[in-house]
C-alpha cells in the first residue's frame, strides 16, 4: 500500500484577499520566502518567516486568527502549511493561490515581480 493522497490545502486568490482585507477581516498573513526576495517585493502587514524556520517560529502563528501563507508562485508555502499541519498547528491555514507573483498581477502592479 502507497501513502494516503496528500490532501487538499485550501486556497484563496490574492484578489479574494484584497477584499477580504479591505472588508476589514483579521487575518493575519505569513511570507515564507527568503529575506532577499521579501527585500525584492513584499506584501503590506505580513510576517516573514522562510520556509526553513517555520516549525522553530511556529509559536509566532496565532493559531486564532485565519491564515494566509505565501511564497513567489504557492509552492513553498504549500510545503510550509503541510509541515505546520503535520506538527499539529490547529489554526485554519490558506495558501496564496500563485503567491506574491499573482498579487502583483491580480492587486498591485507596484509589487515588483522577479
């Protein structure tokens, strides 16, 4: 027997995030890139927190809060919400669809792209 199909992890577009947090929602948003890509382009209001550390700095996820975690394009971060979920991280953990490269394209055009 092959291991379980991974399952599903939830996805929200940049443009849903756009009006979720123009609407006003609490949710708090984690970038799992390298700091040289975050000094590229980031996400206003986000927490940086690479790939690699994201088990050690578990604790600086409000499990309380919905989530959004991204990187340049949502494979990282996909990583980064199976392994927080594999460590029993009980918050609800989305992944941005296409990462900080679709919110350039999708929200703000002055995010630069690399």
């Amino acid at each position: 027997m092959g291991q379980p199909a991974t399952q599903q992890i939830p996805e929200i577009t940049a443009t849903q995030l756009r009006q979720r947090l123009d609407s006003g929602e609490d949710i708090q948003i984690i970038d799992v890139r390298e700091a040289h890509e975050v000094a590229i382009a980031a996400i206003p209001n986000t927490t940086h927190i690479p790939l690699g550390q994201v088990l050690n700095r578990m604790s600086e996820i409000d499990p309380n809060r919905e989530t959004v975690v991204h990187c340049k394009m949502g494979g990282r971060s996909a990583k980064a919400i199976e392994a927080l979920k594999r460590s029993g991280f009980a918050g609800n953990l989305l992944n941005l669809k296409g990462g900080i490269t679709a919110w350039s394209n999708e929200v703000d055009p002055s995010v630069p792209r690399y």
